[in-house]
C-alpha cells in the first residue's frame, strides 16, 4: 500500500505509565477545551493547536476503550458513535489549520470555518452519546494471563534514544511477543470466545490450520481492526503496546535504525511481496531486536495504542507490511524502527498486524506451550524448510526481451532503464489479466505463481535503478544479486502464471443481470494526467454508482466465487431494507482480482485509468468531479465508515458524464499498473478512511498504487464497458 502519511511524532523526556480511564470531570473538561478552541478558532481565526489536538486525543483513546464487541443493536448503534467521535476529531484537527492559515487552493477560509463549527456539533454529541453510557459489553476473559498462548522478550526499564533526534524516553520494564499474533494464536481466541472479527479475517473453511511450517496459521493474522486486535488483548490478559514500547522493543537502547543495526539490508525482511510469510521466516536471518523480538519491520505494520495530535481519531502503525516498497531514498522509507503511519481504527487491511505487551509478570509463572506441536524455545514450530523442487526457467519471448534490455542497464541512461521497465509492466500485465476468475483451491497454483510474477516486477523494477545509476552506493551489489534472482523467480513462474486457465468459472451475464445503472462518456479528447496530456478515447460507458454490496452479493449467489479478499456475504444471506442499508455501500475488502470475475460477469471491465479519469473529471480538467473548489460536504472523507453511494449524489458529488462518488467512500481500482511499480494497480479517487489535512488525496488526477491480491476496507470499484465488451 503507498501509504503516504508516514511521519513522526515528537517525543519528550517522560516516564511512561498506561492510561487509566477518564474521569467524567475531566471529559467535560477536556469537551470544553475543544469547544473553546474551536470557537475561538472560527470567530478570531487563531487558536491552540497542540491544545485542541490533545483534548480530542484523550476523548478518542479514552472512546477507544469502551468499544463492544456484541452484534446486538445497541452495541454497534453504540460503536457508530465512537466512530462519529473519531471522524470528526480528525476533521476538527483538519479544517481548523486550514481556517487558521487563511484556506488552500481551491477551499476558502469561510468554508472551513462553516465546516468546522458543524465538526465541533458533531464531535460534542458524539462525546455525551459515548461516555454517557452506563453498560459496557466486554469479551470473555480467562482470570489472569494466557502466557501459554504467546512467547514473550524481557525489555528491561531504563530510557532509550527515540525518534530521528534520539531525544530520551524513560520507561519501566514490561514484556513483548516475540513473533506478531499469529493465525492460529488469533483462531483460538475466536473459538474459545465466539467473536466475531469487525475487519476481514475469516475463520479457515475447514475450522482449522494444517500442520507444518509454513502453515497460514504461523502467518501474522492480517486484516483485523485496531478493535479486534484490542479485543484479543482483553481475552489474552494483555495489552497492545504503546508507540515508545514498540520503539524500544524494535531499536533497543542505541538509537539504531533497523533491529539489526543501521544498514538496510533488504535479504532481512518481507517487503514487495506476495503475501505474509511465516512470522519466523527471516528470524535465522537476523531480523531480530537487541531483545530478541522477531520480524517488527517487514511482513505486517503493527497496531499500537497511540495515535497523533494531528489525527487525534487515528491509530498508529509501526514496522511496514510486505505490500510496502522502498522509495527513491533510504532516508524517507517506512521499514525502519522510528517511522509510523495513522489509520482509522475501524480499518482492516492484508497488511495490518499486531504484537502484545505484558505487565508485571514473572518468568517462573509462564506456563508450558508447544506451537504447532514443539516447543517455544525454537520458536512457533519453525525449521529451514526444504528447498523447492527445481525448474527450468521458460523462455517466453517477453523474457529474452526483459533479459536483453537488462544488459543494457549499466550505463546509467534512463532510457534503457525506462525500456527496461515498459517491459516488466508488460509481463506484469500479462500475468494479471490470466488470473483464473474464481478462487477454489483448483486455481490455487496458478494464483501463487501470479502473485510471485507481481512482486518480482514490482522489486526489479526499483533494483533496476539502483544498479544502474548507483544512488544508493551500500545496495549496488545487493541489487545486482537480487536482480538476477527476481528474474529468475519470473523465468520460473511466468509460464504457470499466464497459462490458459482450465477452471475458468465466471461467464458473461445478460445486460440486465448486474443491475448496474450506466452514463455514457462519449468520445473525444480530454486532458489526462498531472501534466495535462491531451488524449482521446472511443465512445465507452462507466456504472453511474460504485458496484454496492447488494449487487456484489448477487454476483457471488449466481456464480459461486469465493472471494479472494475479505469481503464475505451478510449471515442473513441478504441486507435489509432502508435508506442507509449496507447493501446501498460500495463492496470494499475486494483484491483487484474479485473487481475483475464481477466485471466479467457484469458484461464489463475493470476501467483503466483514463477510462476513470475521464468519466471523473469530464474534458475541461477539472479538480474534482463537481469542479476546481473543494467541497468537504460532498465528499466521505474521514468518517467512520462506508456510506450509501445515492447519499454523495444528493450532495453534489457528481461528474460532468454523471458518475457519481467517483472521490471519497471508497478507492477504486483500475487496469492499470505505472512503470515504477509494473507489479502493482492504480487506484483513484480516496477513501473514506483518507484524511483532510491533505486535499490532493481526492484530486481527479491523484493515484496510489496496491498489489492486486491486497483488500482493504477503503478498496472498491465500478465498472466501464465498451460494444465488444457486451453479448
């Protein structure tokens, strides 16, 4: 995912201790700072930042601690409201520095300041709903710790070097998990408690893991909530840590930059990859903290229980995920120990993760544990594994095209290092559009291939660079290693993965079967891109709405699929009726892959990207789909979740063509992948889970970049479809 809010937060000098929860004289305290802030904000146009943006932080973690975890009505009317809270905390933080600095290009200060005062309504009634409440639902918890379940490091108290600027913190000791929470670990608190996950992790189909080492159940369990990852906490006796435990646990005492020290070393950790791997599969390696903690960077971001006055309703990550990639510096890249990025706590993702922390506990009371049948002290169960049966690379022409043009990267040109992209972008192309659109176990080897196609791309492409032109002087020998065995991983898997698929299972539809409603872009020339390119289209047309959950759930009745993502039908078998039914929202926690079987189905395609931008932006170029002016009331941005895609149309979010909620609710993918990232999709549009503090996130002409097997709770799409798409 190309998260693009990573930062830091400035640490002092202090002696950490949990937080305990508020009392109801410090809420309306703390409810009062917000509102004089903001007032004063709206009538003078200064205020105190840092003191609004901390008044909202302790409301929101303080709401944080009192979410259920029932279905029944009244817990999740309840949950809705400490949603609203955090929504709208993260709007106040935003809009306010917009109005105190005078607005932005294309949002006036007045407009922020109504928008502003409206936030404040909203976050006070949110804040009576929330603490005003007498019952609170909890998970069933054992009487003490489960220390059976988890293997922990000491981390001894003392200060540590923190941040970029190594400014010391002070903390007492307390233990971390060894590995991140794992499938299994997660499957067993599921089975013992009967909850039921807010994010996309599902029970496996057979009710359990198969043995062996690289079972998905010695995988990082992934796509929970800061929620559910809380409600195992509450089940296991433990806590997730906070940010500076984390940090120490990660970097140690010495203020390095990585948990092995302060060189990178991308041989350590699982980055641009195709998926999760076993939380022990680089320990041997040396992915491993001064404590002994293993795999912290790499493999899954992890939820901690902190978040930034700047999205006073976010939580924090910290580690990067294996979707994650190296930018153009070392300097500014989301793998080492110091780095975070924010998120909606409602938010589930293939890449987000956590690991715990105990309090106060004793080496002599942990119990005796054995992890896929062995003991802890050689870690959850793993062993080297056995090296893979040898194959012969296949000699597809578009290989001996990628390896000729390899030869010519030494130069330093850019322009055989740009051939040499163009052609991982066609491989890459290939591989996806052979993806077998259904996702039975019969398809299963086919995916894994394509999957291993992808990454490779996606890594050769930015080796590619770093051989050639030597910008990062320590990785030029590494690169050239990795280079030769990236393509190697293409030569070994480019034939399985562009094979002609035999289980093929989705089939056209007739037209109406969808029941999609269409707009028809006609054809001609628009302005495409940043730089305004002038480029011309064919007649096409584009669904009005993003596909909706009814019309997903349709599709999955008449065909079968399974989905490869965590999106999965309501227990019910149908959504209820109403104005704000769930099955009115945009289908989100789908991979590129489920977008394409629908569209198929649908008599369709996935629309590239200038399909997309098109339809979005009509041909005079504009910012947003209504026009060149910010709208914060037409766009669900910063919210607590999805909404229905008929609500943005009564609110003027609308295209020239009249595609409606084409920014904001939800990303959507699109067919396309960018040179620099051959392996992955482009996305457009912003999600409801993006912030305000950065406008351009919701331009027309913005992009963001996914692998295609990666879901996400923010991740949907529409359709677009031309005559020969058509029966």
């Amino acid at each position: 995912m190309d998260f693009t809010e990573l930062g830091w937060v400035d640490i002092k000098r202090v002696q950490f201790s949990p937080a305990r929860p508020l009392e109801p004289k410090r809420i309306e305290e703390l409810k009062a700072q917000v509102t004089r802030q903001v007032g004063d904000c709206v009538t003078r146009g200064s205020y105190d930042k840092q003191a609004l943006g901390e008044s909202m932080l302790q409301l929101a973690q303080a709401a944080r601690g009192l979410r259920l975890h029932g279905t029944t009505a009244r817990a999740l009317d309840f949950n809705k409201q400490i949603g609203l809270l955090h929504a709208s905390a993260n709007k106040i933080a935003s809009y306010s520095a917009l109005a105190a600095t005078g607005g932005t290009v294309g949002l006036g200060a007045a407009t922020s300041l109504d928008y502003l005062a409206q936030q404040e309504q909203v976050f006070g009634k949110a804040v009576e709903r929330v603490f005003g409440a007498t019952e609170v639902e909890k998970v069933p918890a054992k009487s003490g710790p489960r220390l059976g379940l988890i293997e922990f490091v000491e981390v001894p108290a003392g200060p540590f070097k923190s941040g970029y600027d190594h400014q010391e913190v002070e903390l007492p000791a307390y233990r971390l998990s060894k590995y991140p929470v794992t499938n299994q670990q997660y499957l067993e608190f599921v089975a013992t408690t009967g909850y039921k996950s807010q994010g996309s992790w599902n029970v496996p189909e057979e009710g359990r893991y198969p043995g062996g080492e690289d079972s998905p159940g010695n995988h990082p369990v992934v796509n929970v909530t800061f929620y559910d990852a809380q409600a195992f906490c509450q089940w296991a006796g433990v806590r997730l840590p906070k940010e500076a435990e984390w940090e120490k646990g990660a970097r140690g005492t010495d203020g390095r930059k990585y948990p092995w020290g302060n060189e990178w070393r991308p041989d350590l950790l699982n980055y641009d990859g195709s998926g999760t791997t076993p939380v022990q599969e680089f320990e041997k390696k040396g992915n491993v903290s001064p404590y002994g903690a293993v795999d912290m960077v790499g493999n899954v971001l992890e939820w901690v229980d902190t978040g930034p006055t700047r999205r006073p309703g976010a939580v924090l990550l910290k580690g990067g995920a294996f979707t994650n990639y190296l930018p153009d510096s070392l300097d500014v890249q989301p793998f080492d120990c110091i780095r975070h990025t924010s998120e909606n706590p409602e938010s589930s993702y293939a890449g987000f993760g956590f690991r715990v922390v105990c309090d106060d506990v004793e080496p002599d009371i942990l119990d005796e544990v054995t992890w896929m049948g062995k003991a802890p002290s050689k870690g959850p169960g793993r062993s080297e594994s056995a090296p893979p049966p040898e194959q012969s690379p296949v000699m597809e022409p578009l290989l001996v095209t990628l390896g000729e043009r390899l030869k010519n990267l030494q130069t330093g040109d850019p322009v055989p290092i740009r051939s040499f992209q163009e052609t991982l972008q066609e491989v890459a192309t290939q591989a996806r559009a052979s993806a077998p659109l259904t996702s039975g176990p019969e398809s299963s080897a086919q995916n894994a291939a394509i999957a291993k196609v992808m990454a490779a791309a996606n890594r050769l492409a930015y080796l590619a660079v770093a051989a050639a032109t030597g910008n990062i002087a320590s990785c030029v020998t590494v690169a050239q290693k990795a280079i030769e065995m990236n393509l190697e991983v293409i030569g070994m898997n480019f034939a399985q993965a562009t094979q002609v698929s035999e289980v093929e299972a989705i089939q056209v539809s007739s037209r109406d079967t969808a029941q999609l409603d269409w707009v028809k872009v006609p054809a001609g020339e628009f302005e495409f891109g940043r730089n305004g390119e002038r480029v011309h289209l064919d007649d096409y047309e584009i669904s009005k709405y993003p596909v909706t959950n009814a019309q997903y759930l349709e599709f999955t009745k008449a065909t079968g699929y399974k989905t490869g993502g965590g999106w999965h039908a309501p227990r019910e078998g149908q959504y209820p009726q109403g104005e704000d039914s769930l099955g009115d929202h945009p289908v989100v926690n789908v991979t590129y892959f489920d977008a394409q079987a629908f569209a198929k189905w649908a008599g369709g395609h996935i629309p590239n990207e200038k399909e997309w931008e098109k339809a979005a932006r009509g041909t005079e170029g504009l910012t947003y789909p209504w026009g060149n002016d910010w709208r914060p009331d037409a766009v669900h941005h910063d919210a607590e979740l999805t909404r229905s895609v008929y609500v943005s149309e009564r609110h003027g979010n609308v295209s020239p063509y009249g595609a409606v909620d084409m920014v904001g609710n939800a990303l959507e993918w699109t067919d396309d992948s960018t040179t620099e990232r051959p392996g992955s999709v482009v996305l457009k549009g912003g999600a409801w889970s993006n912030g305000s503090s950065s406008l351009k996130v919701f331009n027309n002409v913005r992009r963001t970049t996914e692998n295609p097997a990666g879901a996400y709770r923010g991740f949907g799409f529409r359709v677009a479809r031309k005559p020969e798409d058509t029966l």
